[in-house]
C-alpha cells in the first residue's frame, strides 16, 4: 500500500471528507495537525507549492491536492489504482 499523507486542521469540514473518502477506501494515511504549527504548516506549503489551504494530500510523494482533487480522482476513476500502488 502507498503512503498516504495528509496535512489538516482540526476543525476543518474538507478535511474531514478527505479522510472519510480514504478510510471508505481501506487506505491508512499519517495525519499531520497544522493548526497552530507554523512550522508544519509551512512544511506543508513548501511541499504542496505554496498552497496554503487544508487538506493537503500526498501519495508516495506526489502532491495530489485538497479535498476536491481528492474527489475528482475518484470521480474519474484515478483514485483506485493511486491507492493500489
């Protein structure tokens, strides 16, 4: 199974879909809380390009996005085979 890493904060609704959509999924991820983390948080922007917004998601690596992005793969299909790397 990829690793799958994704940045949130704790009250934060995408975040919560994000996850949700992965753990129907069966797919295990590490949580990383950027609320009130600078560091994390800039982590964080670094990786994903300078988005600063939550969820920010990765698989193996690869930037996939935020909650959207995270939906439109599934939508079109891409989502599946990502997680069965």
């Amino acid at each position: 199974m990829p690793r799958i890493e994704i940045y949130t904060t704790q009250w934060c609704p995408f975040c919560t879909a994000a996850k949700r959509l992965l753990v129907t999924k069966g797919a295990a991820f590490e949580e990383t809380d950027v609320s009130g983390d600078h560091t994390k948080r800039t982590e964080m922007m670094q990786r994903a390009n300078g988005r600063y917004t939550v969820p920010q998601i990765f698989i193996d690596g690869r930037h996939i996005g935020g909650c959207d992005d995270l939906h439109a793969l599934d939508r079109a299909g891409k989502l599946d085979p990502l997680l069965a790397a």
